[in-house]
C-alpha cells in the first residue's frame, strides 16, 4: 500500500502521509517528495492532510526538511492534522509551526 495517497472519508478527500516507523535516508526522501509533489498539484488551500508520524525518530536533517516541505506547502493545505506525537515529534512540530506560521491540529493516535 502507498504510504502517501487520498484517501476519501465521509465524501472528503484527504492526503495521507504515512510517516510510521520512519528514519532519515532515501524511504523518507521519496515520500516527501512525493506528497510534496501531490500536495502542490492540487489548487490552492485546498488540500486537507493526515500525518503520522507513530515511532518515527528525528534527527535534525530531518526536521529541517519537514520545516521547508511543510512552508512550501502552505498555500496549498486548507489543514492539517498529525497523529502519533511522543516528545521528540512534538518539539519538531513545535519548531515546524514557529518556523511556517501555521497551526497543526494533533492526536495522540488513529483510531
């Protein structure tokens, strides 16, 4: 199954990016462009986004590559949502939101 894909719920598309388990290195690349390039296909503010992040470590390389994907997709997402937050997400979520100026809604978990 892909890991980045729209998904439809209750007649709504939403993009979800399946960062599970995820550590730096080609795998995480590729996704990120991916939904990169998915994300920005789509007309401006637009795009709702479902991200999660379950077990995936950080290392600064990769916070700040989700820093400039998630700024460059502004325009684009309408909202967005991640999922599967522990200490270390937070704190790049943190920094990715100070840094984009937007608010990302969260949950501890899909259910």
């Amino acid at each position: 199954m892909k890991r980045v894909r729209f998904i439809e719920h209750r007649g709504t598309s939403i993009l979800l990016e399946d960062f599970r388990e995820m550590r730096y290195g080609e795998e995480f690349l590729d996704l990120l462009e991916q939904a990169k390039k998915m994300i920005r296909s789509q007309p401006e503010a637009t795009v709702l986004t479902l991200l999660d992040v379950t077990g995936t470590r950080y290392n600064v390389e990769m916070a700040n590559q989700i820093k400039h994907f998630a700024d460059g997709n502004k325009p684009y997402v309408r909202a967005g949502v991640v999922v599967g937050l522990t200490g270390t997400t937070e704190l790049v979520l943190k920094a990715v939101s100070l840094f984009t100026r937007r608010n990302f809604i969260t949950f501890d978990a899909l259910k």
